[in-house]
C-alpha cells in the first residue's frame, strides 16, 4: 500500500462550500525513527482545526488537519519501545505535522498512549486534545493538588476542554468548582459533570458575586476578548488566570492592581519543540485511560458523524462554526 484516502483543505473557503475540505489520495506518510503509523478509526474536531482551516492561503499541497485520533497502530519505526502493531492508542497529535483526517497516520510515540479499554474508538477520540489542555491548565498552570482549597472559575464549562476541566478538578483537586455556562443545555451539562456551582458568562460579575462575594483565586478562560476588565473584579488579589484563546491586541493593565497572573497554555508546545518532556503528554493520556476505565472520567462525545469524509468532516466544522456546540463533535469510520 502506498497511497491512502484522506480529507484535506486547499484553501481558505467557507464551510458552507465543498471546495472547504476535500477527499484526496496521498502518499502513505514515511516514519521517523519513534514515529507510529497509526490507523485512524475515529477523530474530533476542535477549534484549532476551524481556525487553521480558516486562516489557509491557497496550498501548494493539500493540508491534512484533524488533532484528536484513536485508532490501530499498523508499523513502527526503528527506534519505537513503548508499542507493537496491532495496540489500540489514541492521541492529540502534533500542531506541525500532517493531521489525523486520513486513513493513516504518522506520529511520535511519545505523544501516544494506549486508549481506554471501555469506550469505543468514536467516545474516545473526543477526548485527547482537550484532556491534555485540561491537565496542562490544573497541574502546569495552576499547580493544583488534592490539598487545594479556594475556587476555580471555568468559563466555558460546557465547551471541549472546560467539560474535561470540571471533572478532572472535581475529581483530582481539593478545589470548589463554578461553571460558566448560558443556555438550559449547557447549564445542566456543567452541573451533570459535577461542577460545584453555576455561574452566567452573559452577567460574569453579578453572577459570581453571588456564589462567591468575595471573588475567586482561579479563571480559566476560553473567550478572553472583552472580558479582562470582569476577569479583574471578579479575581482576588494575586489570584490567577489561564488562558487558552487567540485574542489580538489584548489589554491585561486592568489586573496590575491586584497583581493578578496571566498563564497561556497550548498543548502543542511540547511536541512544536520537542521538549526533553516530551513524553509527559504520553503519560498523562495513560492516566487518563485509567481514569476513564475507572469511572471517574467519561467522555464529552455529544454528536457522533459515521462517515469519515470529506462531507462528514464540512458537517463536523459546520457545527463547532455554529459556536453552540455542548461537549465534542465526532467524525468515525
């Protein structure tokens, strides 16, 4: 086998146009040294992938996204220790790298770990890239443990990563959860998942102050355009902020006053820069999969698409461009 099926984008269209995302056959991907080849089964969409989608000039050559796989290891390169064709993993993938919308993929074993046992390939991979920002945010960022105390503001708690956010605070930190959420769907996701408390993104002060008058030590924002100045009333002093959005031209003077910290995390960072940590992303998705096999982790697939092409992938897009998706959007085999 040489060549493989794939979806790719040839340039910046809207979604609404069939010309958005494309069914290609391309050269199946040559290994590095740690490299896995893997075959994907299943696959997520997240925001990344609309705004690189949307950010494309006209492509010399198809751009393969997708940053979210659970599928077969098919091959290994030489160097490979930690896997054996055949092994079920699953994975976020690498920001610089050919994505997961094809029938094969390439990808450093070190960002890969063997998947749950007890979801499918489909609940799966709605998991990988927002678990490994969640982790990053909880224990990197915000250097949380079991003996944490205080609050932990999620906004967007109803979206991809805030979903991942409330049940791993709730299950591996001391900390009282308030969950961002609007809409009736939305709110009763974020108090299904566990959070503590529920909070209003449209009226952000008002509703804080109600559950937590003297402010919260914690934001975790998705959305930060516009919002610095609510970010600010609603902290304590010296409390903190992560980030995970693009937003231009952004103002942080209005936390100055209560020396208030600003973290951003991507979760691509490690892999972009091939980090001597590396591997740790491996490792968190392992205890992830125990988690999830243990019951204390369930998956955020909400909507599940069984056609892996390029009209079910246009559909995926679609509905994250919509901006009221809850939980995760699923394209599988």
């Amino acid at each position: 086998m040489t060549t493989m099926r794939a979806v790719a984008a040839l340039d910046s269209l809207p979604v609404t146009d069939p010309g958005a995302l494309v069914d290609v056959e391309l050269p199946v991907p040559e290994l590095r040294p740690r490299d896995l080849l893997v075959e994907v089964l299943a696959v997520s969409v997240n925001p990344v992938d609309v705004k690189v989608r949307s950010g494309l000039g006209p492509q010399e050559q198809p751009r393969v996204l997708g940053w979210d796989a659970a599928g077969t290891v098919r091959a290994v390169g030489p160097e490979v220790e930690g896997f054996a064709v055949g092994d079920e993993v699953w994975y976020a993938g690498d920001l610089t790298r050919a994505g997961s919308n094809a029938e094969l993929q390439a990808v450093d074993e070190r960002i890969v770990a063997p998947r749950p046992t007890s979801l499918s390939p489909a609940e799966a991979a709605a998991l990988p890239l927002t678990t490994l920002t969640a982790w990053e945010s909880l224990f990197d960022r915000f250097r949380l443990g079991l003996g944490s105390t205080g609050d932990l503001l999620v906004l967007g708690a109803a979206g991809g990563v805030g979903s991942v956010l409330v049940q791993l605070a709730k299950q591996l930190t001391g900390v009282r959860v308030l969950g961002g959420a609007g809409k009736r769907e939305s709110r009763e996701w974020v108090q299904g998942l566990g959070a503590d408390a529920l909070v209003d993104h449209h009226d952000l002060v008002a509703s804080v102050r109600a559950v937590a008058p003297d402010g919260v030590e914690r934001l975790f924002s998705p959305h930060s355009a516009g919002n610095v100045e609510a970010f600010a009333e609603v902290l304590k002093p010296f409390g903190e902020v992560v980030a995970i959005d693009d937003p231009v031209g952004l103002d942080l003077l209005p936390l100055k006053a209560k020396s208030i910290a600003w973290h951003w995390e991507l979760m691509f960072t490690r892999a972009m820069f091939g980090t001597p940590d590396m591997a740790e992303q491996g490792r968190v998705l392992g205890e992830a999969a125990a988690l999830v096999d243990a019951g204390r982790l369930r998956t955020t697939l909400t909507t599940a698409i069984d056609d892996f092409s390029a009209a079910g992938l246009r559909e995926a897009h679609r509905l994250l461009e919509t901006g009221r998706t809850v939980g995760k959007v699923v394209v599988h085999r």
